[in-house]
C-alpha cells in the first residue's frame, strides 16, 4: 500500500478522522472478495485501505468525473491545472462557468480541472451546489493552496490503474446490483441532521431526506438477509438508532466544522453500524 494514495479533494463528513475507529470493526481484507462504496465522496476510506477490487459510486457527476479522469489521464489534468492560481477573480470566472452554455463544450479534462481547482481554493472546502446545481461556495482566502497536488494524483491514478476499481455514477441502489457474498460494503450517506441548522443538502441537488434514509435501512436489511457484510456511517440521531436498532450501533467522536451555527461545531456523536461481528 502507498501512503500518498490519499484523497485529492477535501470533502464534507470525510472520513479521515474516523480512520482509527472504522479501522477497528473493518473485516478482514482477505475475507472481502470485492469491496463496494455507493457513496464514495472524497474516499478516505477507499484510499486507506486500498482494495485491489472495488465497485466505487457517487450522484456527484463532477467528483465521478475527475476520479475519471485522474485513472485515464492524469497527466493531461496536470498540465491544465498548472494554467490556474490563486486569484479571487479567477475564481469566480472559473466558478461562473457551470452558469453558461460553453459548460457543455469543456472536455472531461477541462472539468476535472476545474472542480479540483475550485474545491482547492473555495472556502473550507466546501462542494455547494444550488438547486439549479451550479457551484456556490465563496472563495475562500487562503494564502498558498496546493492547486497542483501532482503527487498524490499520480498515486491515486496508479492506485486505480493496478486494481480493479469499477468507478460509477447514479443510484447507489443501482451501484450494488450483482453484488455477491462475499463482498464487504461500506455507506457513508449524507447525515441525518443534528438539527435545522445543521442540515447540510448542498452536496448535490435533491438532498437526502429520511424518506432516503429509510429506504438505504431497506437496501441493508436486503443485503443483510444474502449474508453480506455492511458498516455504515450516520449522525447519533434518535431516528438513525432507532432505524438501525436490530444491528451493532456502536458510538464514535468526531469532529465536525461545516455548520452554521459556530456553537454547534467541534466533537459530535456519530455512530458505526454493522452486521457482523
């Protein structure tokens, strides 16, 4: 395994803190025959345990993109990302683009780019999309952002090129259709929120409401009745504990900083469910 291998993106309810204690309940990765992510998003989990099988997914067509074009052509993102600097009227040129018609012309490349340039320098890395699904976060300030992370994008497109990494776009649902026994899933949906202010539904246009919840509750007992092994990651809600109350819940620390509500940032209770010991 290589330790450069780690995300490209920051990424909202990324996991990388989280690591020590996933780690702990994480099966052994000889026993997974293919590992699946419906909900990859900045992929802390993939990236650090690194399966040499996995069915990736997100609904989030831009982040797909780029994980795209860093297994196909990194180089290529290399050279376009050394066009771009930390400039705040770059930014919201760049930021504009989804607004315009000439969106549809930018190549996949052009794209990738973009969105990696944009969450490289917008404010605490925040992916935010209006309901009409164009990028609103403000620029975020920073001094010296690393726009050009060459490195680690040429580890992940390595990663990605000498495994089988099945990368997807859509359903989550639709992500784990021939999945077999065997295979190990991990969910990290978006959250049940702690409260209004804490709900977070900018990710991606539709959000995530517990209609959505319930039905993911659905997918694992569906999942759990063939024998395969899930972990999933959700907020210490009374509704999630007591969607989940016939499965393992167990309570993890973590420490948030996307909220409105300064008070409400810092450590919260969130939890690890699984069905196996």
């Amino acid at each position: 395994m290589s330790k450069l291998v780690q995300p490209v993106l920051k990424w909202v309810g990324g996991k990388r803190q989280l690591i020590p204690e996933i780690e702990k309940y994480f099966p052994d990765k000889k026993n997974i025959s293919t590992y699946y992510e419906p909900f990859v998003g900045g992929g802390a989990v993939l990236f650090h345990f690194q399966p040499r099988k996995a069915v990736i997914n997100d609904v989030n067509e831009e982040l797909i993109n780029l994980y795209r074009v860093i297994k196909d052509d990194v180089e290529s993102l290399i050279e376009d990302l050394r066009n771009y600097e930390n400039d705040e009227d770059l930014y919201y040129e760049i930021r504009a683009l989804d607004r315009s018609p000439e969106f549809k012309n930018l190549t996949n490349v052009q794209r990738a780019s973009r969105i990696h340039f944009l969450n490289k320098t917008c404010y605490n890395g925040l992916y935010r999309v209006n309901s009409a699904g164009e990028f609103n976060t403000p620029f975020g300030k920073y001094k010296n952002p690393n726009i050009v992370n060459d490195t680690v994008l040429r580890a992940v497109s390595n990663y990605f090129n000498k495994s089988k990494i099945k990368i997807l776009n859509g359903d989550y649902e639709e992500a784990l259709k021939g999945i077999r026994k065997g295979a190990f899933v991990y969910f990290d949906p978006p959250y049940d929120p702690l409260s209004s202010s804490s709900n977070f539904t900018g990710y991606s246009e539709g959000g995530f409401d517990r209609e959505e919840q319930i039905r993911l509750k659905e997918v694992c007992d569906k999942l759990n009745s063939r024998g395969i092994k899930f972990l999933l990651s959700n907020s210490s809600t009374k509704f999630i504990k007591d969607l989940y109350k016939d499965y393992d819940i167990i309570p993890v620390n973590a420490k948030r900083s996307i909220n409105s509500v300064g008070s409400e940032r810092g450590e919260v209770e969130e939890v690890l469910v699984k069905n196996y010991d």
